[in-house]
C-alpha cells in the first residue's frame, strides 16, 4: 500500500478537524528516533533485485540465493529481453526459482525488435494459460539506447516512436489481461541535482524521454520507472573513489522528490516509482576500493536503500541477483561465494515494515528507523565514513534504551554483537551498518 500523498493527509486532516502532528525536533549533534511519530508503510518491493535466463545462479550458491532476502526479480533482466524471444519453458523455469526465492515476479517484453502480438501472447501464456498471476509488466529495457541499434537499419529511434510503440504493446497487453499493472518507461538514467560538478549523467537527455512519456502515456502507466549508474562519469574516467561514492548516496534525496514532482506536473496524479535498475556503477569494473564488488559498495547500498525507503520508493531492483562473465561484481551472489551487498540486504531482512521518524545532522552518519508487525523497534545506523564514530542514539524522550545489536563491518557479516545500551556514547565502527533492535 502506498503512503498517503502530502494533499490527501491535508484533505483527512480539514475533514475531521484536527491539525496535523507536529514534526519532532532532531537533537543537534546526535541520532535522534521518534518511534511514535509514525511514516507509514514500507513498501516491501524496494528490496528487489534482476534476474533472467543469462543470469543463472550456480548450483552451489541456490542455498544462498533462497535466503537472500529478495523480494521481487524482475525478470529477464537488461537488455537481453530486447534482443531474444523469452519461451515458454524460461517462463516456468523463472516462476519455480522465483517461488522458491519468495519474490513476487516483474516481467519485461521485448519491445525492440519485438511485436504487440507477441507482447500479448507473452501476459496470455504467463497469467491465462499458466494461471501465475504476474501483476507487473514493463515494455522494453532502456529505450534510451535504442538510436545505436536503429541506426543499423539506417532508421532512427526517439521519444516520439517510443512513445507510439509502447502505448500499441500496452493497449495489446492490457487487452488479455485488464488487471496488469503497467511499468515504465525504463529509460537508463535518471539523475538530478542542482550542485555544480554533481553526478548527473546525461540527465536533461533523460529527463527529457521521462517527461516526453508521461505526456504521452501518463494516462496508462501504473507504476513510473527509471535506472541509476553514477558511475563511471564518463567513458574514461573508471571507477569512483572511496570519496564519490560515500557522497553520492545523497543525491537520492533529489532524484525522486525530482521525479515524483514530474510527475505530478504531466500526469496530474501521484504515481509509485520503481527504480528497476541501481548500483553504484554499469561497468565491468572490480577489485577497487569502491567497485561493487567492495565492501563500502554494500555500505552505501544500505544508505541508498534507506533513502529511497525514506523518499517513499515502491520499487527497487539492485543488479542483480547473481553476475556473470566480467560483470563479476555487479551481483549479491557470485559464482562460489556472496558479494558484501548480500549482507545489507540481509540485515534490511530484519527491519520493520512500518517507517517512523529519524533523523541525523552527523557527518557520516545515516539513521533509519521501522517498527515491525509486533510493535518491535528497529535501527539502522549507516557509517559511511573510514573512521568510527561516537555520538548519542536517542529514542524519543527515553534516556536509556537497551538493545540487540547486529553488526555488518569488514570484520562482521551480519553477527550478533549481543546487548548494548544506547543513549550517549554510542560507537559506530567505520564503514558500517548496525541494527538495533530494541527490547
């Protein structure tokens, strides 16, 4: 379920007469978490992740895979759905690994070099036929990108095609089965940031398709969908430093306000927002001291992820569940062994389903707060920063609180570091991710 937009909360609130709850105050200096000052729902889907019939987890790792954590795969990943015919048969293979992971499914049709006709059959086969009841469908991979391939035909492909083509699939999609819900458009980047010198990519080249298609399909699309590579900044420029990659966590406090506000502006309505690709880097990059296979790439996953849970994200698919070939960081499941971005996700495995208000002004310093079903209090505190850090960890007006801390360092993978007490004086271990649970 979704939270409730800003106007709708101001529409209950004038009809019942009561005045909204009062932000609390954050403590300078210190963490600070009001349990009782409630967010809403966290969406269980931003815990997703990408898988296909190219990227199949070794049978050693299928264990690992099962208890992940993941939520949702979206499925068959990238741009090889663009390039090749899904069958049958890797459509029921998916569903059985997918069940057997606990994800809900999301299902891409090739859009490029693909027909509304088979588009149709694809949503026919899957929740028809087989009955499996695949809810979410995106149309294509990165439309973005397809000029290169059109060229090669001496054709061209731009926003007014897209546009054109993915409204003929959805209308050829929706007409077998009216109960689908619609994502798009999938463009490979989104960004935004006023800073200059910031990571934006080719940002008013994206923004541009993303406003171009909520124009034009705003009407149909359920759920609005994007991807985000920071890095590498350009074709030459490798791999971010230590340094670009803790600040670039950050810019997710612009990217979606931007986007939802988007659109609002060309739909008039307050869509979900999926971002069904993420990871800090697209390239084949590894062994660095930010690369994603790096243990601060799991670090600034976790704090990416509180950010979009804060930023309210319905979606979000880190790529990808496994990795192949040279791609051999960009994964949570390798070949023989788990990448460290396995571990944040399961450490968000034992976060709450329900947002409450934290807040930080430390330097470094990244505070996420949830309650579980039970009531139980959760905390997740992000280091980011090389050194360890002391400061106070405040639960609303309790001046002492006792909880189970659960560490994920270079020296701990997600280990028990058994009872703590917070309040002043709290120590967080550098490049790390602690959740407490409180008793």
């Amino acid at each position: 379920m979704k939270r409730f937009s800003i106007a709708i909360l101001l529409v209950m609130v004038l009809l019942s007469g009561c005045a909204p709850a009062t932000e609390p105050t954050p403590i300078p200096g210190a963490l600070f978490v009001d349990p009782g000052y409630s967010l809403g729902e966290i969406s269980p889907l931003v815990y997703g992740s990408n898988y296909g019939p190219w990227l199949v987890v070794s049978f050693d790792m299928l264990p690992r895979a099962y208890e992940s954590g993941v939520t949702i795969l979206r499925f068959p990943a990238g741009s090889w759905g663009d390039h090749n015919n899904v069958t049958k048969l890797q459509i029921d293979q998916f569903m059985d690994f997918a069940n057997k992971v606990g994800a809900t499914a999301m299902f891409n049709v090739r859009l490029l070099g693909g027909t509304p006709e088979q588009a149709a059959e694809m949503v026919r086969y899957t929740n028809v036929e087989k009955k499996y009841n695949v809810q979410y469908w995106g149309i294509g991979n990165e439309p973005t990108l397809y000029e290169s391939e059109a060229k090669k035909n001496g054709e061209t492909y731009d926003t007014v095609r897209f546009n054109k083509e993915w409204r003929e699939f959805a209308t050829a999609m929706k007409a077998v089965d009216p109960s689908i819900k619609l994502v798009g458009a999938e463009i490979n980047q989104f960004s935004f940031s006023t800073e200059e010198g910031a990571t934006t990519n080719f940002g008013e080249w994206d923004e541009t398709w993303f406003v171009e298609f909520l124009k034009e399909n705003g009407d149909m699309v359920d759920i609005v969908s994007f991807h985000r590579y920071p890095f590498p900044r350009s074709s030459v420029s490798g791999p971010p430093s230590a340094e670009e990659l803790v600040q670039n966590s950050q810019e997710w406090d612009k990217i979606i306000p931007r986007a939802r506000a988007l659109i609002l502006e060309h739909t008039g309505r307050d869509l979900p927002i999926a971002v069904t690709e993420f990871n800090s880097a697209y390239d084949k990059s590894v062994g660095g001291e930010a690369t994603p296979d790096s243990h601060l790439n799991a670090i600034w996953a976790a704090d990416v992820l509180g950010r979009m849970i804060k930023n309210d994200v319905f979606m979000a698919n880190i790529w990808s569940l496994t990795a192949k070939g040279g791609y051999g960081g960009l994964g949570l499941v390798g070949q023989s062994d788990v990448y460290p971005a396995y571990y944040t996700y399961q450490l968000y495995g034992m976060f709450g389903e329900e947002l409450v208000y934290s807040a930080s002004d430390v330097s470094g310093l990244s505070v996420y707060a949830a309650k579980r079903e039970d009531g139980t209090l959760t905390v997740m505190v992000v280091n980011l920063s090389t050194e360890a850090q002391e400061k106070a960890l405040v639960i609303a007006d309790q001046p002492t609180v006792k909880a189970e801390a659960w560490l994920f360092d270079p020296e701990h993978k997600v280990e028990n570091m058994g009872e703590v007490e917070l309040g002043e004086g709290v120590i967080f271990p550098p490049q790390s991710v602690t959740l407490f649970i409180l008793k």
